[in-house]
C-alpha cells in the first residue's frame, strides 16, 4: 500500500506533464509563460520529495524563476511580432499612413487572441522583405507571397487563402490579384499557358518557429474569420 508520501510524489510527478500540455496548448502568451513557470515549480517539489534537494533547488531557480522572469520580461518589453509587407491589394495596403486589408485583419485578430502586437513595415519589393525574414529582421511577410513557388531556406510558408497564378515567359508566373492589377493600370500582361492553383501565403522566419504554430492553431480553429475575412476582401476575385 502506497504511503503519504508516496501518493504525493505520484501526484506531484503526473501534474508536470499535465502543465507541459497546457503550457504547449495555451494560446495566450502570457498564460504559456505562467503555467511554464508552474511547471517549473511541480518539477522542483517532485525533486525535493524524491531527496534530491540540490536539483529542486536549481530547478527552482533557473526552471522556474528565472526562465519565467525573463520570458515575462521580453513579452512586457516587446509583446509585438514584426510584420514585413509589399502592398497587393486587397491583402494588404496602406490607407493613410496604416496598413489595411484581408492579411492585416487577419494577423491582427490573431495578436488578439495571442495577448501581442503586430508591428507592420512597408517594404519597396518581394525580395528584399524575403532577405530581411532570412536575416531574422522580420517574423512574418505578408503581401504577393504564393505557395508553391514562394519557398526558400530561412523561412516557413503558411497558406492561408486560395488563387490562381499563370505562367508567363522565361518562367516567371503571376497571381491573379497582380494580373487584374497590371490590366487595370493598362499593361500588357504576356501571359502563357493555363493558370494553376495556388494559394496565398504569409511567410515565417524559421527563428519564430513558435509563432507558426501559433497561427496555424488560430487559423485552424477560427475558420470562420478566415471566411468572413475571405467574402468580406476577395468574393470570387482570388
């Protein structure tokens, strides 16, 4: 028959991985920075009852305290995402000054629900945002960024919403919002054989791995933002 002290040792063991689940599900920053320091705080108990006093009380203080301060401390000091975009309207514009549409919208209700900011910055053209989310400068790009053909090393590639792009000489391709775009603007658009299915993206530096996560947990659950925003910015035109 398990003692006392047996039962709280077995109690205090199988509540670290329950907090590490909820530390990993939680979709709340600032709550997954909490119950990652409770986890912290059962693991030193567990060590303490086990007589292993030496190690609760580093666990105590670099698990729990320390670790927990210091996320606290870089989430109250930032607590934003940085956001790089080439205008491509309706994803994403700038409207006096700000910038708007369906991928601003989008990131926005997902800071929303994750307790952080998106901090949006202009860029000229595709490849220098792409350079600047390689180099860790950006979190995230939004704007012409298409999968399949927008892929690379140094950042991830999240689809979020369908198009259509076509191929056009020397094997460039464009999507369907840049076509209508170019046409409206009276340009002729050389394009060659059949569009293709894609999709349009937002692009995540590998180094905010976390943050990827994060947003396919939100855009899986929250299908339906996604249509709203969906009908609301693009109808039939993607």
């Amino acid at each position: 028959m398990m003692s006392a002290s047996d039962l709280l040792v077995a109690g205090t063991v199988l509540l670290i991985p329950f907090l590490a689940l909820i530390t990993l599900g939680e979709k709340h920053l600032l709550h997954a920075i909490i119950a990652r320091g409770m986890l912290g705080v059962a693991a030193a108990i567990a060590y303490a009852l086990m007589g292993a006093p030496d190690v609760a009380l580093t666990e105590a203080l670099m698990g729990a305290l320390l670790v927990t301060l210091l996320y606290v401390v870089v989430f109250t000091s930032t607590g934003e995402f940085r956001v790089g975009y080439v205008e491509l309207s309706p994803l994403v514009h700038t409207d006096k000054e700000k910038p708007q549409g369906f991928m601003v919208d989008l990131l926005e209700a997902f800071g929303g629900s994750a307790g952080i900011k998106a901090r949006f910055v202009l860029f000229e053209n595709r490849e220098s945002l792409k350079d600047a989310l390689q180099e860790g400068v950006m979190d995230m790009a939004i704007g012409p960024f298409v999968r399949p053909h927008d892929s690379g090393d140094g950042y991830l590639n999240l689809p979020v919403v369908e198009t259509m792009v076509y191929p056009m000489a020397g094997g460039e391709w464009l999507d369907i919002l840049r076509v209508l775009e170019k046409r409206r603007s009276g340009e002729d658009i050389p394009l060659e054989g059949e569009s293709e299915s894609a999709f349009y993206s937002i692009l995540i530096s590998e180094d905010a791995h976390d943050l990827r996560d994060m947003l396919l947990k939100f855009t899986s659950e929250e299908r339906h933002i996604l249509e709203d925003l969906r009908s609301r910015y693009l109808g039939e035109r993607a």
